[in-house]
C-alpha cells in the first residue's frame, strides 16, 4: 500500500454515520483477540466496557456467523473468522502472487524466508516459509511488530513523511517498551527508559537512512538474540512499496555480517521475479476491476454463495436476537477478495446485496477503524484486518478444527465420535502397510460407550475410516483384497464396519476433504452393534455423520487457504 493510503490511528470519537453495533463488534473481538483467543464473557464485558446485554447479543451474532463459539462460559476464536483476513490476502494478490516463490526461496537457502507489509508505523506479516528445525522462526502471518524492531521497518520508513514519524515517535513516548505488541518480547527496563529510547530513535533514524541507500535493510538481533535477518523491498509496478522480502536466520548459522553476503544474490533475483509478477495484471471480473463478483470472481471465492446462506440461516435462527448490522458491516470486509481490491461504493452495495447507504455506513465505520482506506473513490481493505484473530487461529490443527464438531456429534448422537487420518508404517518384509491414525475423539456420554484413543492405530481395510480413505485413492493404490471391497465405498460415499477391532463394535465413516477435494481424514461413530440392523444403523448416523464432515471441510476450506492445517 502507498504510504499516503495507510490507515492513520483511528479518532476516538467516531463519526455521526458510524454503525454503533459494528463499531461495538469489533471492539469484542478485538478483546477476544488480545485475551488469546479465550475469554469469559465477563471478562469481555470488563474489557470493552459494554452492557452485558449488548455483549452477549454480539456473541450470539458472531457465533452464528462462525466468527465465534461458546465453550461453556467462555466464548472462543472459530476458524470462520479466517475468512476476514483471507478477504484482505486474497484482495492484495501476495500470497497468491508472491508466496509460491518466496517458498523457493526458502528452499534454495534452507532459511525461513517472510512476507511482510506496512502497517501504519508496524510491519505485519502476510506470508512464512518457514525451516523447521531446533531453532525456528515463530512469527505468524498477522502478527505485527514495531518497525524498529526488524529489517523490513527501516525500509518502509524510509518513504515515510513527516507525519508518518510523528506517529511514530508518539507511539514511542507511549509504549516505550513495545507492550501494544504482543508478538514481540517486551523491551528490557533499560531500553524502555528515556536514554534507551532516545539510542532507539537514533539507531533507527541512522538504519533507515542506510536501507534508503544501500536498497537493503539488515536486521542484527533486534528482536531477541540469535535472530538475524536481511530484507529487500518489493515495489509495485507504480514504484510503492508492495512488501519486503526477508531471509531469518540464526547466528549459529551464519554472522550478521556474513548474512548478506550469503544470501542477497538469490534475494534480489526472487526480489526482481515479484516485481515481474506483480507487473502482470490481475483477473478481475468481467465488468472491470470495482465490478461486483460475477460467475468468473465467485469461482475465486466459492465460499461467497455459503457466507450469505448462512447469513440468512443466522438470522432465521436468533430472529430478533440477530444484531444484523454487525453481520452486513462484517459482509462488507468480505465483498473484497481476489481481482477485488479497490471497490467503488456501488460495487460493494451490489457485491454485498446491501442498499448504497447501509454499505456506505458500513464503510465510514471501517475506515474509522482503520480496517479500510479510502482513495480516489475507490475502498480497499488494509493490513489491520488481519489484527481480529488471524494469528491467534493460525496454529490451528485439524484436530483442532474437528474437535467441537465431534462434541456435537457425539452428543446429537449419543455414541463416540473420532477423526482418523491416514499413516503408513512399513511392516518390516518392505511393503508398505496402509495404517490409520486416530487424531481427535469424543467418547459418548453414557455409562457403556467404545473408547477411541487419539495417537491410536488400526490396519486401514479393517476399519470404517480406513476404508473411505482407501476407497479415496485411485484404485491402484488401494491394498489387494475383494475387488467389490472399495468400489462399494465409493459408490455409498460411506463405510460400515462390524466388529471393528473387537467383537460387538460397529463403525460407520465418511471422508473429510480439502480445498482440493483429497480426502485427508475421516469422520466416524463407533457404537456397540447389539440390537439394531445396519441399514438401522445407517439411517440412525448417517445424516449426522455427513453434516459434521461438511462442517468441519467448510472450516477446513476457511483455514486452509492461506495457512497450512497440520495434523499433529
């Protein structure tokens, strides 16, 4: 983003058109946010000031929407709430543009390699390659540090203004020692005292000047020690600066004056492969590039037609419980995305299905915020929309994702729940004999149920789940057995096993898929077998069954899109 369009700290006093429940809103889950995700609704209400009325209608509202969930008393962080920073991704093009070479990158000098954009007087991370090893980078895409405090702020500093420093050094005499950076550890007392912040000040003036000159910016341990970092910026086709590239390292890896030497050459290449990329022109919808969504931009987004049904089911369930304005401001954030990034007014009215002047409201309420910024009539999204929970919810796991999903299961139900994941072992004699793993289970809450133990393992064909992740594969890949075997599963999308693992135990599974429609997992209900036909059985689980494997593959499709979902 220009520096002339980065969103100034917003006024405390919001403007007469602002929508008050939004503005409420995202004040609740920026609260969530900076509690770690979890929170006690009290704890909320304490933190944001609201009534507890108004708290617990915005949560009601947000967990419709998949933003939030209860757990008991507290309301937790959902990984429908990815979808917002995914908008702001999506809209700038890096990480689609720019991150499939940056993991080269990565690859070709065995380092972690970073994305990172400005942020007002921050820099916040868009994209990691990250080298897993015993000393690894732990930043996450959203997290935001000062820009003193690393290589790539001394070169976006280095095309700011005077009014630009000025925020700077009042956020300086502010929070001396970084505290409104959480991602960052705090500044030792020394630092944090006035002659410590006054070398701070000089070192960074004397760094930035330096980046302007030399085209790169080095970063010598200034997060914490060991770390050390080289960054070159990535200017966009009209010569702003899109992003900086970074290579992090560790000074039992290299010096940090050897570090440049050894990694600046291959830097500058991919550096000079950005640029060639951004230069080429983004697919934008058919209508031009501040159109509303059509066929051609909703295929970029498939999840579009999903977020407004279930928008509409939201509001058919809480009915007047349901805070719609906070679900239209939100619906705006979303109108933006990929050959979407600078809308006109009416384009977000029309992407959104809003009147003019509610998407209008929405917009002065954003912008005040300082989610969005406005140019030249035209709206884009800014990197502070990756503040409401995007890194929180990075290190989601699967299991992470299916485990409430397998609550509900379980007790809509009333048998044992698991996820299963495919694990090959070798047995030995050097064929390879197709496992699976069980990753997350619930068991069911009654006095006889089947325990499944996550970390456990089973023989693949002999299982429900192991069967759909079989019956998944192309047939050649499949194990030898009865030929009929896995063409049934695939033909029923299903799999019921009796006398899985022991005597009396009956399973019934279908498959999880990705955003490229693999099967990576397995949803199963285990129950005893005793009293009741399969077709019974079936009938009894199967709708239950499907509906939480679409659940867990919608938050899957959500999560997945910009950041990897490992499975432990």
């Amino acid at each position: 983003m220009p520096p002339s369009a980065r969103p100034a700290p917003p006024d405390p006093t919001p403007p007469p058109e602002a929508v008050t429940p939004l503005l409420r809103a995202l004040a609740v889950l920026r609260a969530l946010t900076a509690a770690g995700g979890r929170a006690a609704v009290s704890d909320l209400v304490r933190a944001t000031r609201l009534a507890r009325a108004t708290v617990d209608r915005i949560l009601s509202t947000l967990a419709a929407l998949g933003h939030v969930r209860a757990e008991g008393r507290d309301a937790v962080l959902a990984p429908g709430l990815l979808e917002l920073g995914n908008a702001y991704l999506a809209a700038t093009g890096l990480p689609d543009r720019l991150g499939p070479l940056a993991d080269r990158l990565a690859d070709a000098l065995d380092e972690s390699v970073s994305l990172a954009v400005p942020d007002g007087d921050g820099v916040r991370f868009v994209h990691q390659a990250t080298r897993r090893r015993a000393m690894s980078l732990a930043f996450r895409i959203g997290d935001l540090l000062p820009a003193e405090r690393g290589a790539p702020g001394a070169l976006f500093a280095a095309d700011w203004g005077p009014a630009e420093w000025r925020r700077w050094r009042a956020r300086r005499a502010a929070d001396p020692a970084d505290a409104g950076f959480p991602a960052v550890p705090a500044r030792p007392a020394g630092e944090a005292a006035p002659a410590g912040a006054r070398r701070i000040a000089a070192d960074f003036a004397a760094r930035v000047a330096a980046a302007r000159a030399a085209g790169w910016s080095a970063d010598d341990q200034l997060i914490e020690p060991g770390l050390i970092a080289v960054a070159v910026p990535v200017r966009d086709p009209a010569g702003g600066p899109a992003c900086a590239v970074s290579v992090v390292s560790h000074t039992s890896r290299h010096s940090a004056a050897g570090l440049p030497e050894a990694v600046l050459p291959r830097l500058r290449e991919t550096v000079a492969a950005m640029e060639a990329a951004l230069a080429v022109p983004t697919a934008a919808p058919t209508a031009g590039p501040t159109s509303a969504p059509t066929a051609a931009s909703a295929a970029e987004d498939p999840d579009a037609g999903r977020r407004a049904a279930a928008r509409r089911a939201a509001k058919r369930q809480l009915g007047p419980g349901f805070v719609e304005s906070v679900a239209r401001g939100l619906a705006v954030l979303t109108a933006f995305g990929t050959g979407r990034s600078a809308l006109t007014l009416s384009a977000v009215a029309e992407a959104t299905g809003l009147p003019r002047a509610t998407a209008r409201r929405a917009l002065i309420t954003l912008e005040h915020l300082g989610y969005t910024a406005a140019a030249g009539g035209r709206h884009r999204l800014t990197p502070r929309v990756l503040e409401l929970g995007f890194a929180r919810l990075s290190g989601l796991t699967l299991p992470d994702l299916a485990r409430p999903h397998l609550a509900a299961l379980a007790e809509r139900v009333g048998e044992s729940a698991s996820l299963a994941v495919p694990a090959d072992e070798d047995d030995g004699a050097g064929r390879a004999v197709r496992h699976i793993r069980y990753v997350a289970a619930v068991p069911a809450a009654r006095i006889m149920s089947v325990t499944v133990s996550p970390g456990g393992r089973a023989p693949a064909r002999a299982t429900a789940p192991g069967r759909v992740l079989l019956a998944a594969l192309a047939p050649a890949a499949g194990p030898a057995g009865p030929p009929d075997l896995l063409d049934r599963v695939r033909a029923d999308g299903h799999a019921l096993v009796d006398d899985e693992r022991e005597a009396g135990v009956r399973s019934v599974a279908v498959p999880v898929r990705d955003r490229a429609g693999r099967a990576v997992a397995a949803v199963a209900v285990s129950a005893h077998a005793a009293g009741r036909a399969p077709a019974a059985a079936r009938a009894a689980v199967l709708p239950a069954l499907r509906e939480t494997a679409a659940a867990v593959e919608a938050e899957l499709r959500v999560a997945g899109r910009y950041l990897p979902v490992p499975v432990p």
